[in-house]
C-alpha cells in the first residue's frame, strides 16, 4: 500500500496574511486575542500548517499502525462555524484539573481533542489560557520532540 502524504504541514504563509485573509470580521478579531494566549504560554513565534491551523512547536507522532508524521505541538483555526482549539485526549494524573477547566470555562463543545467556541465573548478567556498551558505542559510531558 502506498503511504499517503500528510497534508497538515508547517507552510510558509504567514499567521498575519491568513488571519487577514479570513472572511468573517469576527474571526479576524478574535484570532489574535487566541494568538495572544498561545504566544504567552509556549513563548512561540506560530506558523500555518495546512490551509487553516495555527500552530505553535511540534512534536512527531507514530501510531500503532505504522501511520507517523509531525504536526503543530499546540494550536487553533478560527473556521467560520466556531473558533477550534487542538487539545489532549488524555490529561492523565492532570484529568481531574482539566475536568474543572472546561466545566469554568462557559459555552463550548468539545470532541476528542478539539474545543469549539463560537465566539470568544462566551468563554471565560483566564480560563482558557489555563487549558491550553494544562495542554501545553502535558504535550511537553509526553512528547520529547
């Protein structure tokens, strides 16, 4: 079987030219306030991965099944639907933390590892820094890369 090229990669557009380039005024506001929060916690400069993520560090992943690649330690895409936050399945011994996080953190919706917001006024923005540095640290306790 042939391996499929993965097609979330570190690119060379700028965090600046696409959060211009995003249609919804709202999603170009509320951009850099998400920016803002990643910057302070992992002190990264971002960059684009794919078309829409922005991504902060990486790390190299490889799966049971023989699927590996690299992809953005930490990050966010401002889509039209709601603003999405890449998080942790598993915060491990941190679970219970997480738990209290996203329970303070007002109206949202997760799946496995994505925190979806609609607009940022409904979040409680101390909150979220706190959940994405918890999800930092243990990005970084897991992932040595």
């Amino acid at each position: 079987m042939a391996k499929t090229e993965i097609k979330t990669k570190a690119t060379e557009v700028t965090v600046a030219d696409y959060i211009a380039s995003l249609p919804e005024e709202r999603r170009r506001e509320e951009a850099p306030v998400i920016d803002a929060i990643h910057r302070r916690v992992t002190g990264l400069e971002p960059k684009m991965w794919g078309p829409s993520i922005i991504g902060y560090g990486s790390y190299d992943y490889h799966y049971d099944s023989g699927h590996s690649g690299t992809m953005a330690r930490a990050g966010f895409s401002p889509r039209k639907a709601a603003i999405t936050l890449y998080l942790m399945e598993d915060y491990g011994e941190r679970q219970v933390e997480a738990d209290a996080l996203f329970a303070a953190l007002g109206k949202h919706k997760t799946s496995k590892v994505c925190l979806y917001i609609n607009k940022l006024g409904d979040v409680d923005l101390g909150v979220l820094e706190k959940l994405v540095a918890l999800t930092w640290d243990a990005m970084n306790a897991r992932y040595t890369k």
